[in-house]
C-alpha cells in the first residue's frame, strides 16, 4: 500500500509539472567565443564603439549602475557584456586579470562593465555561469571603447573600481 502511495505521488507531480509547463531550471558555463568583435584575417574591431566623445556614440554601462560607482570619465576603455539566460537567477563573469565578478541583473539579461579587453585576450579563457536557468545561453560584448593609442589606459576609472572592491 505504501509503494502504491508512493507511486501516486510521483504520477501527480508528473502531472501537475506536465499540465503547468513547469521546468526544472539547471545552472551552466559558458566561455566567450568572439561575439562583438569582427576580424578581417590581421585586426580584431568592436562592432559597436560607443565612447561617448565627439562622433563616437553615447557610452553607457548597460544600465548597471557601474560608471557612476566608479569615476567613468568619457573616453575611458570598456566593454560591456550580456549574458542572456532567461529564468537564471543569477550570474557571474570570468575575466583575465579581475578574476570572478557578480553580474548585474538588467531586464532579462545580465550585464557587466569591465575594463577593455583584446579578443584575443578574452577568446577560450573569459566565462560566465549562472545559477537557476536553462543550459543554453548567449554570451557576447554589446559595445564598448578601445583604448587610445594603442593601449592607453586611464587610471582614473579603474583604480577607483578597484577601489570600490577593496583591493
């Protein structure tokens, strides 16, 4: 009688996920491949520079919050990346030299703004993962801005977010 129970219950929670849609959410990584950066066979190039100087676009964080927190000043190096996991509760970023970071929950996506990275310093060793979502998502750089000079850095936006965190 008891194995009779117990077999009724697992038919109606059969049933009720079944008649209700109800899916069982799993986590997931994924590395980042190149999207948002084209290459024409010698340079890599962001597909979208928004630098926010004359001509160049409006730079933005991707509505997370993280310019104003960290001294952004127009012209600063960055990127912002998208992950989209619909149903993840939560999600984070691998970088070369910051290590693990929290993304930013922004709509149905997450984002976060990170210092600027080559392609080729990203391809096979950045990843994201994410907690209570599907396994299949979509990584990529939605815009950013190359640094000038070929590899001038500002100190002012990124000693103040590393700051912020404490180090």
């Amino acid at each position: 009688m008891k194995n009779l129970r117990a077999i009724g219950a697992l038919l109606a929670v059969g049933a009720f996920a079944a008649l209700t849609g109800a899916v069982v959410f799993a986590s997931g990584t994924l590395y980042y491949t190149g999207q948002g950066f084209t290459n024409d066979g010698t340079t890599w190039s962001l597909n979208s520079q928004r630098c926010g100087l004359a001509g160049q676009g409006v730079a933005n964080d991707g509505g997370t919050g993280q310019f104003a927190l960290n001294g952004f000043v127009l012209g600063d190096p960055y990127l912002v990346w998208v992950l989209t996991v619909n149903g993840a509760s939560s999600a984070t970023l691998s970088l070369p030299d910051e290590g693990i970071v929290n993304m930013y929950k922004v709509g149905g996506t997450f984002k976060y703004a990170s210092k600027y990275y080559s392609p080729v310093q990203l391809i096979g060793v950045a990843y994201a993962t994410w907690t209570g979502g599907p396994s299949r998502a979509t990584l990529t750089v939605s815009h950013g801005c190359p640094p000038r000079d070929g590899g001038w850095c500002s100190p002012g936006f990124w000693k103040m977010r590393l700051t912020a965190r404490g180090r």
